[in-house]
C-alpha cells in the first residue's frame, strides 16, 4: 500500500471507552503530525513528530495521547473522550530537513463520533 | 502567532467559469505556501506549492497561483471551472519552523 494510510476509517465511541486511532506512512518520511478537521474551523495541528520525538503539542486535552514507536507509524489514543471531540481525525507525513518543499502527504482521515 | 486566512466560505459557479479563491497570512518572514484540495469523500491532496522564485506557480489540474509579497497573498485561480472541481480547498502556510497554518477552507460547487 501507497501513501498514508489510517484505521480505523470509522469509528463510534461512548465517552467511557478507551480506542486507539493509527496511521502508517510508506513515504519515508521522518515527520509525522496528527490534525483535527471540525466543520467551519481551521484545521487543528494537534501533534508533531519529528524523528519520532514529539515537538509539538498545541495545548492538546490529556484524554488524547499521542505514540510513535518509529518514523513510520503513528497512533492517537483515546479516553474518556467528550462529545465535542467528534470530528475527522487527520494524519499527515512529510519530509523535513531537506533544502526542498516538503509538503505534507496526508490520509484518508479516521471519522470519530463521540456519544 | 502566524495564521491563514480565506476570505471565501461557499462559492457557486457554472462550468466554464473564472475562478479566483483568495488567501492571506500573516507571516512577515520567510513562508512556503500551498493549496490543498479534498474532493468528497477523499483525503486532501496537494494542488500547488510556492517556495521560491516565479511568483506564478501552476499547480495540477490547470489551478494556479499567484505570490504576491506586498499584499501577504496566494490566491488561487482557474480560468475555467469543470463539474468535477466541486471541492473543498485549502490554503497553508508554513514558516522557518515545522509548523503548518491551515485556513477555514472554500467549499466550491461547480454547477454543470
């Protein structure tokens, strides 16, 4: 499989569970990000990976929790979430630290509904 | 903090059509830029990027885009609009950093 890949496509959950969300990128790339897309807002950069140490996190709810055991997977776990946490969760990978543009490869997105 | 913004939310135009989308940050310094597409039902893909040089990029799909310094802008324009451009696009905007600047987003609907 090319390009970033992300499962579950769907997912439904109740604010009790705990689920994990996970993204793959066969680009080799060295960078990883997770985003939250909500209808009518800006997409929302939740985390940066960077040769799989976290650089970035932007004020992230502890109840999201972000792993990356190498620079090819990436996962998103999830607890105690809240209802307004329901939205298109976003992976993306790019190449950093080259001269060149590097834009972000994104993936099909994980639908999470909270109930 | 650095931020992108489009100024339009919703636009409907007829096949055949000009289309300019606009887009501005805020960033003084140096900025890479880009357009995004996410066609419905399909992740976002990459239209045209701006690092360097010819302020006119032409991107895939006969979309381009124009850099123009002074006025902090990259819009976005096709000079005729096709049924299967109905899209949602997105403009970013990344600096010195590693961090990417999304905006709202333009949702067009191409009307045969």
């Amino acid at each position: 499989e090319t390009g970033v890949t992300q499962t579950p496509r769907h997912l439904v959950m109740g604010m009790t569970n705990k689920k994990s969300l996970k993204c793959e990128q066969h680009l080799g790339h060295n960078a990883m990000y997770w985003y939250k897309q909500s209808a009518k807002k800006p997409l929302e950069l939740m985390f940066v990976y960077n040769f799989k140490e976290q650089t970035e996190n932007n004020s992230v709810p502890s109840r999201f929790s972000p792993e990356c055991p190498n620079s090819s997977h990436l996962f998103l776990h999830l607890h105690t979430l809240q209802p307004e946490d329901s939205a298109l969760y976003l992976c993306a990978s790019s190449q950093v630290g080259t001269t060149s543009v590097n834009e972000q490869f994104f993936g099909p997105g994980t639908r999470l509904t909270v109930l | 903090a650095q931020s992108v913004s489009q100024h339009n939310h919703h636009v409907i135009l007829s096949e055949a059509a000009s289309l300019e989308l606009g887009c501005n940050y805020s960033y003084g310094g140096t900025v890479n830029l880009f357009w995004y597409v996410q066609y419905p039902g399909q992740h976002l893909q990459l239209l045209l990027k701006y690092f360097s040089g010819d302020p006119l990029v032409k991107g895939i799909k006969g979309f381009e885009a124009e850099f123009i310094k002074s006025k902090f802008s990259f819009n976005l324009r096709k000079p005729s609009v096709q049924w299967s451009d109905t899209a949602e696009y997105f403009c970013a905007g990344r600096d010195t950093g590693n961090q990417f600047y999304f905006g709202t987003g333009t949702s067009l609907t191409v009307i045969p």
